[in-house]
C-alpha cells in the first residue's frame, strides 16, 4: 500500500514514529520539515515508486493522502 510505503520513508528519513503519522496531518507540522528537506523526501518517493511527479504538481500538497493520491495517479 502506497500509504505505509509514505510512512515508512517519512519514519527512516526524519524519525518520527509511524503511529504519530496520519494521513490527513500536515506533513510539514508532523515532521517538522521545511520546503528543502520536503524535496529530499519527494526524490525518495520518486525512486521508491519509480515514478516522476514534476513539482508543480505538489505545490499545495502538504499531507500524506495527497501524496498518496498523487502517486497512485503517476503509476
């Protein structure tokens, strides 16, 4: 599932708990990121669902829902 796949990623990269991740939190909030390490973590994504979402498309996607649903509508 494209969602515990998010989850894990967002657990190795920035440490946090997988359980304190749900899918409608902001991301930015719930990982205490800013826009660089959000990049950082789309490349992650990009190589482990082997698809490319162009930043433009991620503009004003700041849960992992979003990201989800991008994801799923590239593969």
């Amino acid at each position: 599932m494209i969602l515990d796949t998010l989850k894990k990623l967002a657990v190795q990269r920035f440490g946090v708990k997988a359980e304190a991740l749900a899918p409608n939190d902001d991301l930015f909030e719930v990982l205490g990121i800013d826009s660089l390490q959000a990049l950082d973590l789309l490349t992650d994504l990009e190589d482990a669902f082997d698809v490319e979402i162009p930043d433009y498309e991620v503009q004003g996607v700041n849960t992992l829902g979003g990201l989800a649903e991008l994801i799923e509508a590239r593969r």
